[in-house]
C-alpha cells in the first residue's frame, strides 16, 4: 500500500510540475506575444494606411480613365455628327446668290429653262444638306431670338405684330442638329 501512496504521490507531484511548467510556458507566450504585437501594431497599421493610399489612387485613377474614354467617345460623336459644318458654312454663301438668282423673274423660253435648271441644283442641295442633317430656318413673324437671329434693323411695328417680332428675313439661318451654322439676318420691330 505504501507503493501505492508513494506512486500516488509522485504522480501528483508529475502532474503539479507539468501544471507549472505549462504555466510557465503560457506565460512566457503570452509575454513574447504582448512583445511581438506592440512592434509589428505600429508596422501593420503603417502598411494598412499604405494600402489604404494605394487602393485610394488606383480608385481615383480607375475613375479618371473611365471620364477621359467617355470624353473620347463624346469627342468622336461629336466629329462624326458636326462633321459637315466646315463644308457648308462654306456651302451658305452659294445657297443665297441661288437663291437671290431665283428670285428673279424671267420672260423668254431660254430664261426659263436656265431658271429651271438652277431650281433643280437648289433642290439637290438643300436635300444634301438634309441628309447631313443641316436644316434651314426662315424666322418670319417668330419672335426674335439672339441665339437664332441676327438683328440688322429696326422697324415700327405694323397693324398686328408684337413687339420684339421679326418682320423681315434679309439671309435665313442654317442650323447643324442642334448648333447654328449661321444666324438668320432679320429686321425686328419695336
């Protein structure tokens, strides 16, 4: 029995050493740990606002670049649908002496003709700039409006008519989708 007692007790006191020395150990981990998080906090924080600043860039540059292809791709619209606007404001000039030769009456066979001919190049021209998207705008009897008309004179106001009114067209306007090409030339009454 006293084996008994003595083995009892060494496996008592096995048991208290191995408690200790686990103790022993969780302390010493639990110190090293407290150590080892202090330095690499500081480190890991450093590295966090790092990363942080650099997915913050590349946010703001995603941003940027997505802006300039949407601005390319209004640019290139924008050329294709205004690309006749040189052409034809170069075009205007010949478009009013038609115009001005077709206002012209005329009396013999071969007057007629000759006018005949220049109200079919009219037509083909005025349905060209259609096709491009150019419209013509006669202003008459409309109100006057600076982004539209350009006021040469101004006229008293007959029977009638407002004040502020175009009352006479000297060159109608041409507009591009939604630009003009060249304001209307209009007198305006008082």
């Amino acid at each position: 029995m006293e084996e008994k007692e003595e083995q009892e007790l060494t496996n008592d006191s096995n048991e208290e050493v191995n408690e200790n020395s686990q103790s022993n150990q969780e302390t010493e981990e639990t110190e090293e740990t407290v150590e080892t998080e202090m330095v690499p906090a500081s480190a890991l924080e450093e590295k966090q606002k790092e990363l942080d600043d650099v997915s913050d860039k590349y946010i703001r540059l995603q941003a940027e670049l997505a802006n300039i292809r949407k601005r390319n791709q209004r640019d290139r619209e924008d050329l294709q649908k205004y690309s006749a606007q040189s052409l034809a404001k170069e075009l205007l000039p010949a478009i009013d002496n038609i115009e001005r030769a077709l206002s012209i009456e005329v009396d013999t066979e071969a007057c007629k003709n000759l006018k005949k001919g220049i109200e079919m190049v009219y037509a083909s021209l005025i349905q060209a700039f259609d096709k491009e998207g150019i419209e013509v705008f006669d202003p008459l009897g409309e109100q006057f409006d600076p982004n539209y008309h350009e006021a040469y004179t101004q006229v008293p106001a007959a029977e009638g008519q407002k004040s502020n009114e175009v009352a006479q067209v000297f060159e109608k306007g041409f507009k591009l989708h939604d630009r003009v090409l060249r304001a209307a030339k209009v007198s305006v009454t008082l």
